[in-house]
C-alpha cells in the first residue's frame, strides 16, 4: 500500500480548514493552508511514483466496497497507472505553481478565503477524477470539477454575467454528463462491471464493430460526455464565457487540467474506443472542426482572456483529432505540453491584466515589453510552444499529432495543418497588439474599466461592477503611484510560477510521453516516419508568426482593411459563428417561452394554484351558509337544540323505539 | 319494610314530568329575560329529576338517586356561575334582555 488516499485528502483538509474557517483567519494563513495541501500532495504523488515506478502494471489499492447490487460491485478503488501517473503530476505540479500565482493575483480581492477553499475542493475532486478505478469515481471527480469550475466562474456573484456565464457552463455540461451516464449505464449492461480494467480486458475480447453496435454507441455517448466537459462542438459554448471567472481559475480548470478530463477519459477508454471505427471517425471529425472553428474565431477576438479560450478549445479539438485517429499518446502528450503552455499563457495574461489594472482588451495595450519585461519574456516562451516552433515542447506534441492525423487522412492532415498555422496566427497577433508597437492605454482616461469597445458587451473585466468601486479604492491606495499610467511588473510569487512554466513549455517536449504511455494504452500501430510532414508542420507555424509580424507589426492599417474587406464573414467569426444565438432561437428561448407560458402561467399560476385557491373558496362558500345560523342569539340555539331533540325522538318513534 | 302507599302509576310521574319539561323548553325559547331563561333551565332540570326519581322507584334501584344527587349538585354549582355570569353581563351592558347580547354572532 502507497496510500494513495492521500493524495486527494491534503486539498481536501485544505478546503476544510479554508472553507470553514477562513473567514476569521489572516491571509498569510488561508495562503499557506493552501498553497500547503497542494504542495503537500505534489510531494506525496512524487514520493509515490518513485516508489511503484516503473508501473508497467497498474498499482491498485482497493479501501471498500462502495456499491454491491446484484452482480453490480462498485468498490472504492484508486489506482495509478502511467496514464494517471501523468494527470497527477499535472493536475499537482501545476495546480502548485497556480496556487502560489493566485496569492499574488487574488491579493486584493473580498473573499480570499473563498477562492482558495473552492481552488483546493476543485484539486480534490479533480485528483478523486485521475485516480478512481471505475467509472463511477470518475464521475464523482468529474461532477466535482464541474461543481468548483460552476462555483469558480460565479465567484464574483455580485456581477450578473459572471453568475449567468457559471450557470451555462453547469447546464451545457449537464448535457454532457448525460451522454455519460447513459454510457456507464450502457457499460454496466454489457460488462457487468465499472472498473477500469476488467472493462477493458473484456473489451479486448470484442470484435471490432464495423456497423452501428453497443460498442459504437457506447462510445459516442461517452464522446458526448467528453465532449461537454472538453468544450467540444456543438458543447464549447460554455467555455468563452467561464472567463468570468478569476484568471488563476481560467488557467487551472479552464485550461490546463479539467477541461482535459474528455480526453483523459477518452484514452482511458482507448480499448472500447478501437472497437468502433465509426465512433473514432466520429471524434476525429468532432475534434478538427472544433479545432477549426475556435481558431478562427480566435483570429477575431480582442479580449486576450477570450482569445486563450479559443485557444484552448481549438487545442482541445487537437487532442480529440488525435484521439479519433487512434494516436492516443500524442493526444496525451498534447494534453501535457498544453497544460505547460496554455497554463502560462492565461497566467501571462493575467500578469499583463494585473499590471493593465484590469483591463482585457488587447486595443488598450501595446508596447507593453518596456514595461513588464519579465512577463513578456515567459508569454514568449509560451508564444513559441503553442505556434510550434521546433524543438519547443508544443512543436514534439504537435507533430506527433499531425503524423498520425496524415496516415489517417490526408485531407484531415492538411486542415489541421492549416488550423496549426491560424493557431500561431493568432498567439502571434496577441503578443504583437500586447507587447509590441506604441503603449495605447494612456490615451484611455484612468486605464481600467471605463474604455472598453462597446460593441463586446460580455463583461471581459475580472471585476464585477458591485466590487468596482470598492476595487478601484484598493488600487489607489496600493499603487497610486502608478495608476494612472503605467503598467508596473506583477510581484515575485506571479512571475516565479511563470518562469517555471516557461521552462516546462520550452523543453517539456523532450520527454517521450506516448512512448513512456506504451504500457496503459492499447497498442497503436507504428507508423513510418516521414520527415517532410516535420517540415510542413515547422512551416505552417512560423509561417502564421510572419504573418501576424506583416499584418500587426510592419503594415498595423492592413487588419483594418482586411477585415473591411471580409465584410459579412469577418462578422460571422467575429461573432463566433452565431452559436449562441443558435441556441437562443432553437433551445432557450422555447424553453424559457414555454416554461413562462405553459409551466408557470398554464400550470402552476393555473392549475396548482386554481386547486389550492379553489379548494379555499370553496370553504368560504359553504361556510358563507352556514354562517347564518349563527346568530349570536342564545335563544335561537336553544330552538336549534330543541328542534334536533325532537328530530332525534320521532326518528326513534318511528323506528319503534329503544327496546 | 312499610306498606305499600297506594299505587299512582309510573305513567302519571312521566307524564307531570314531560308536562314540565315542555315548560322549561318552550320558556327558554321564547322568553327574553336571562334570569327567566335560566329559571327555566332550572325547571328542564327538575322535570328530569322527577322522571329519574320515577324510574327509580319503580324499579327498586338507587342509580335514579344517585343521578338526582347529581343533578341537583350540578344545578347548584350552575346557579352560582351562571348568576354571576349575569350579574357581569347586566353591569357590561345594562340590559338583561337575550336578544341583545349576540355579540358572538359572526
């Protein structure tokens, strides 16, 4: 036994001691109680795999049987295998440098004690999701994660569109979790088991379906799961507006590790996953358009929280792309490299908002190395992992993806190309509005939350406007000095983490992951490699920086007249291809008509209410009779009496008495 | 045991009794004065005693005593609450007269 149990009980402890009593504790205090579960855990889940490694077998330890109906047995199981031995150093290592970064980001914010404590349930839930056994762990974790990320969205309550935007990440994800129920649901019917490895081995037994069967639909139900927690189309809605929520939030869940639990499920379900080609088809499929769609819509935003999101749901799309076409160690490998990356380009950006006071929108900024020259130089680190320029750790991720999509299909592989190159495309345009060209915020009065472009009228302010005014005190006290102009470099314990991640996205990709993978996942073909599918790919990313450097850098006005010229198209990406609004006329809006109308007018006001007030008044009626024999008058009870005597007596006379 | 007193039957008793009782009854309904209905409460009361008392010796039981003893401590306990009850009445409201006093009516 490694005790494994603990791993996700120190967060917990964590979240006990914030949640309950954080309130009355010192800052110091909730932070180190924090930071100090999670590191706790980081720690214990190193001192584990150095003990079971090389775990060519998974390590199982079972504490108790959770559920034993029929020949249904559910136990407590964790378990680590290679595959979990990677989430966990992720979720941990990572969840570690967020944790420190938050100190310094949440510093100033009302309810300090409250973010730490959801932060640290959320590494509970989220380290319960990587390490159970069974499916049915596995969705407690992942009903967890998907709680705290509802919580996290919402923490800034007070402003309505970060309740709003909580709201729909938990609705859209329940359609998700439905898919997955029905799956496990399904599992159970056919396996007679949850757990992981009995699963699998009986599925290794299976023929490969080649029309629709159980397995297929199995695994499209799960791909619907995944795909509502991994903001896949048609459930990536979700995603853009969870940047609502604190930046830390949006680079720990929204990021780098929960959102990652759809694919993490997927290659756990790898064996399942190979005995339904038309499911495969089906991911990959879903993947790449994702992975096309957020990109472009990446190209057009310009909230640099937003643009992220985009990101990270096009890399999602990646990893799915790579899932579908069998290559599930690269999209693990992806999974890892982008929680490097796009971990340190949310907290960057949070550093750039920070040092912007608040301020997202990327017109505001400009020139910004001269000022936070720290921060610039881990946001290129990052810049260059994501654009994949070689030998950094997205390029190896990258191009393992790519190699295996091009033995797929070739179409598939040149689309994806393609999106590789609209994806540096657009990092490049971001670092180049932030960092380079004029410094654009002092023409923008008291640089905060009063410039923003109109026409974006999502809140893209971590502030709600309840906590404005309180914010905007605290910042003239702490940094008066500067507010008014100048953007000034985040404290040590935001950019420490960063320099650490910046490390890990540049030389993370030399580890051979899907290699080191080999013994958890189901084994995949080898194919030959090709070196000119390297060179392509290398193109297609440098190609997307040059560019952004002629349109953002060299020739500034040439955007504007693009965009001109694109007209109606550049409107459709620039709204996000209307999803939303799809959704509005086709679902929410007849739901919320329909509920207004038939469930809330028709049936509650109408029905159940007209039963109550019925039932009401029709006592008052009777009662309205029988009022008036009671007069008040003694005498006329005594008649009343008298004249039930005398009805008594002749009822007795005429049934002939008493005998 | 004594000689027989000569035999007035049960009937008699019953009818004198029932006779009174009506008195009392169509007194408590028609007449207005409170201190006339409770007389005539009074009288209900004593119309039963009777009838109990009857029954009693026809039957050569007690229980129709025991019954009359109990009557006639209930009807005493009644007279003492029940004039004072209208002793309080007539000093609230200057008037003993039963049609009046409906206050309880809805």
């Amino acid at each position: 036994m490694q005790q494994l149990w603990l791993i996700p009980l120190f967060p917990l402890i964590g979240f006990l001691i914030n949640g309950l009593f954080g309130r009355k504790l010192p800052k110091s205090a909730i932070s180190l109680v924090a930071v100090g579960t999670v590191v706790a855990s980081f720690l214990w889940v190193l001192k584990t795999l150095s003990a079971i490694m090389p775990l060519e077998t998974p390590h199982i330890e079972t504490y108790a049987t959770w559920i034993q109906s029929g020949f249904v047995n559910i136990p407590f199981e964790f378990a680590v295998d290679r595959l979990t031995a990677v989430m966990l150093l992720v979720v941990t290592g990572i969840g570690s440098l967020i944790h420190v970064y938050a100190t310094g980001y949440m510093a100033e914010e009302d309810g300090y004690y409250r973010f730490f404590a959801y932060l640290n349930l959320f590494m509970f839930f989220m380290l319960t999701l990587v390490l159970g056994n069974n499916y049915l762990l596995l969705f407690v974790g992942w009903e967890g994660v998907g709680l705290c990320s509802y919580l996290l969205i919402g923490f800034y309550y007070l402003k309505n569109s970060a309740s709003t935007a909580g709201n729909k990440a938990f609705i859209v994800n329940r359609v998700g979790d439905f898919g997955f129920s029905l799956a496990m649901f399904l599992i159970v019917i056919q396996f007679k088991t949850l757990t992981f490895q009995d699963v699998m081995k009986q599925a290794a037994q299976v023929p490969v379906e080649h029309a629709v069967g159980m397995m297929t639909v199995i695994c499209l139900l799960l791909l619907v799961g995944a795909a509502g927690k991994s903001a896949q189309v048609p459930l990536h809605v979700w995603l853009p507006d969870a940047m609502e929520g604190p930046t830390p939030v949006s680079a720990l869940i929204h990021a780098a590790t929960m959102v990652t639990a759809g694919v993490y499920m997927t290659c756990r379900s790898a064996t399942i996953f190979l005995k339904a080609p038309i499911a495969m088809e089906a991911v990959a499929i879903v993947g790449l358009i994702t992975a096309v769609l957020a990109a472009t819509i990446g190209m057009t935003q310009w909230d640099i929280k937003k643009v992220f999101a985009y990101s990270t749901i096009s890399q999602l799309g990646y990893m799915f792309l790579a899932a579908g076409v069998g290559a599930f160690g690269p999209a693990m490998w992806h999974v890892v490299t982008h929680a490097f990356f796009k971990a340190l380009l949310f907290l960057g950006a949070g550093a750039v908002i920070y040092s912007m006071h608040h301020e997202q929108d990327m017109r505001h900024m400009g020139g910004l190395r001269k000022y936070i020259p720290i921060t610039f130089g881990t946001l290129a680190c990052a810049w260059i992992a994501i654009a994949g320029v070689p030998l950094t750790s997205g390029w190896f991720s990258k191009e393992a993806i790519l190699g295996a999509v091009y033995h797929h299909s070739p179409i598939m592989y040149w689309i994806a190309v393609l999106t590789a190159m609209v994806t540096a495309f657009y990092v490049s345009r971001s670092m180049f509005l932030t960092f380079f060209g004029e410094f654009r915020g002092a023409a923008v009065p008291a640089a905060g939350h009063h410039g923003h472009g109109d026409e974006d009228d999502h809140g893209h302010d971590d502030h709600g406007h309840a906590v404005e005014k309180h914010d905007d005190r605290a910042h003239a006290v702490a940094h008066n000095a500067a507010h008014d102009t100048e953007p000034h470099e985040a404290p040590f314990v935001m950019w420490g983490p960063l320099a650490v991640l910046a490390a890990l996205s540049i030389v993370g990709g030399f580890f051979d992951l899907p290699h080191f993978l080999e013994p958890a996942l189901p084994p995949a073909e080898h194919v030959a490699h090709e070196a000119w599918l390297e060179i392509v790919g290398s193109a297609a990313g440098i190609l997307g920086i040059v560019i952004a450097h002629i349109m953002y850098v060299a020739k500034p006005e040439m955007p504007d007249a693009l965009t001109a010229k694109l007209g109606g198209l550049y409107r459709l990406v620039y709204d996000k291809y209307r999803v939303d609004e799809a959704y509005d006329l086709t679902i929410v809006d007849p739901l919320i008509g329909g509920s207004r109308s038939f469930l809330w007018k028709g049936l509650d006001a109408g029905l159940i209410d007209g039963m109550v007030n019925g039932a009401g008044s029709t006592a008052r009626l009777v009662g309205g009779f029988a009022r008036w024999i009671q007069t008040g008058n003694m005498r006329t009870y005594g008649a009343w009496v008298l004249v039930g005597a005398v009805a008594v007596l002749a009822y007795l006379g005429i049934g002939g008495g008493v005998r | 045991m004594p000689p027989a007193p000569p035999a007035v039957p049960l009937t008699a008793y019953l009818i004198v009794s029932a006779i009174l009782f009506s008195l009392g009854a169509i007194g408590f309904v028609i007449r207005k004065n409170v201190i006339t209905m409770f007389m005539c409460i009074e009288l209900m009361l004593n119309a039963i005693n009777l009838s109990f008392v009857a029954f009693s010796y026809k039957h050569g039981t007690v229980d129709g005593h025991l019954f009359t003893f109990f009557v006639m401590v209930v009807a005493a306990a009644e007279a003492a609450v029940g004039l004072a009850i209208i002793l309080t009445v007539y000093k609230n409201r200057n008037t003993l007269m039963a049609d009046d006093i409906d206050s309880l009516k809805l």
